[in-house]
C-alpha cells in the first residue's frame, strides 16, 4: 500500500464501507467530506497515543524552564517544557521514573533532561502497517456517522483491532530484544 495523504486515507475507509469518495476534506461540500474532516484528525491521534509507534517518535533535550522556583511541595528541582510537537510524552532517557508530568510542564531532578514523545509525522511517512490499520479504524469510525449500520461499525471496529495488533507486532521487530545477564536483570546494552 503506497503512502499517501489524508484524502487519500479516507477514500481507502470510504471505499470499505461502499460510499463515494471525495476531493478533499475542507473543499467538498459531500456528507463524507463534512464528516471526514470532523473524525480524520482525532481517530489520527487516537492511534498514534495508544502505542508508542517508533515512526511517529522523536527523542531529544527538552527545553529547561528558567522562571520555574522549586516549590517544595512538589518536591521536583527543575521544570521543563513539555515538546510543542508532544501527542504523548513516554519517557526520559536519563534515571527511569525521576520525572512527573503535570499539564505542560515535566518536573524532574535532572538538571538536563533528554525525552521520547510521540509527534504526528506527515501522512506520506505512515508505514504499510500503520496505513491499513488506520484504514479500517477510520472506516469503523466513519460506518458509526455515514452508515449508522451497526454491523458494519462492528465488523470495521474488529478488523481494526486485528490489523493494529499485526502493526504492532510488526512495530516490536524493529527493535533488539533485550538479554538477561547471569543474575536475571536486563542488560543495559541492546544486542542484535
């Protein structure tokens, strides 16, 4: 399945379900159209915070707040501002667990703090994988609006899990499995 643009993800879904496809998702005036654009962006973003997709992750130095004075009852030293392109924030590179989210803002006791969070790629980027399960999850998104079939919103919502199972599967084997050392714990190193 070639990559390709929002329009082109919803006319996939739209052909599933049996209904027109449209041009575009601001400029059409179509029922499909109307509905697409209202449902794209949010089933989108549903998909890319429920697992940590290695495709949509940037990890990187997050930004130090410079006004931030400790406040004790919080108990955290340094405050930084969560990435403007963060859906979902999964971790810190540094000490595991030395961190707290609290709107915003990430409170830690690193005075330097490197973070891994989801963003949303450009849909060209989205691999085979993702794009079918994306497919079939908008299509039983769009079956509950346009059909108002409940058999059809079933079947697309059971085909959308499975396809996003396979997706994750798929997303696991692109990354070393981890090695016990001779007492069990993981090993710090990944090996391939």
């Amino acid at each position: 399945m070639a990559a390709g643009s929002a329009v082109e993800y919803v006319n996939r879904a739209l052909t599933l379900l049996g209904e027109d496809t449209v041009t575009s998702l601001t400029d059409d005036e179509s029922v499909e159209s109307s509905i697409a654009s209202t449902i794209y962006d949010s089933t989108l973003e549903a998909m890319l915070t429920e697992h940590p997709w290695r495709f949509a992750m940037k990890e990187g130095l997050l930004s130090q707040d410079a006004t931030y004075t400790r406040a004790t009852w919080q108990g955290w030293q340094y405050r930084y501002a969560v990435p403007a392109d963060s859906l979902a924030f999964y971790s810190t590179l540094q000490v595991a667990g030395d961190f707290e989210i609290l709107g915003e803002f990430i409170y830690s006791n690193q005075n330097e703090l490197a973070g891994r969070w989801t963003y949303k790629p450009a849909p060209e980027k989205f691999p085979p994988h993702f794009q079918r399960a994306l497919m079939f999850r908008l299509a039983g998104d769009l079956a509950i609006a346009i059909t108002e079939d409940d058999r059809k919103v079933q079947a697309f919502g059971r085909q959308a899990r499975d396809e996003t199972s396979r997706a994750h599967a798929i997303e696991m084997q692109q990354q070393p499995a981890m090695r016990l050392d001779d007492d069990g714990g993981l090993l710090s190193q990944r090996w391939g």
